[in-house]
C-alpha cells in the first residue's frame, strides 16, 4: 500500500506541475508585460514634452504681454512727466510804436494838452 500511496503522491505532483504554464507561456506574458510598460512610459514622456512645450509657449506669451504692458506704462510715465506742467498759454503784448508816447498825454498822465510827438513838454 506504501507503493501505491507513494505512486500516486509522484502522479500528483507532476500533475501539479505540468499543469502550469510553460516556459514560452511564461515568456510571453513577461513580453507583454514589458510592452505594456514601454507603452505607459512613451506616453507619459509624450504628456510630460507636450505639457513642457506648452509651458514654454505660456511663458513666451506671458513675457511678451508684460513687455507691452511695461511700455505702455513707460509711456504713460513720460507723457505724465511731459504734459504734466501745460505750456502757459501766451498772452499777446502790444509791441510800443516807435517815436509815440504811449500815455496819450504827453507824459505827463491824462491832461487836456495835446501829445507832443518828440515827447517833449509841449508849450503854447
């Protein structure tokens, strides 16, 4: 019976491991597993590149609007600083006339004589 118990105890095993999978199984699955990761990672360096480029172009873009907003600020800087004090508008000044005393009376104020046109006193 001893025999018996023993054959049977070897039949089993073999069985048991006959019944797995073979080495070709085996390294099939190892491939496909390899394959899978290699396609997670080619993907994920394509996200990563793609999410890169596009912080790069985000940069690019957000450099170039502070460059403008600098120098529409430069702009309004200088224009405050330029038209910040408005010219005085000129006043017109009446330019005397050679040779005519401006006061009208000779002189001497507002009297009744008659403007002497060399300036002088005039006497009657």
């Amino acid at each position: 019976m001893k025999k018996v118990i023993y054959t049977v105890a070897v039949a089993a095993t073999f069985l048991i491991v006959s019944c797995g999978p073979s080495a070709e199984e085996i390294a099939k699955k190892e491939a496909a597993r390899l394959d899978s990761i290699a396609k997670v990672t080619a993907d994920s360096l394509a996200v990563i590149e793609q999410a890169k480029q596009q912080a790069i172009q985000d940069s690019i873009k957000a450099a170039a609007e502070k460059a403008i907003q600098d120098s529409i600020a430069a702009a309004e800087e200088a224009a405050k600083k330029k038209g910040g004090s408005k010219p005085k508008p000129k006043v017109e000044t009446k330019k005397p006339t050679p040779g005519v005393n401006q006061t009208g009376a000779g002189g001497r104020g507002n009297t009744n004589e008659q403007p002497n046109k060399t300036g002088a006193a005039g006497r009657k």
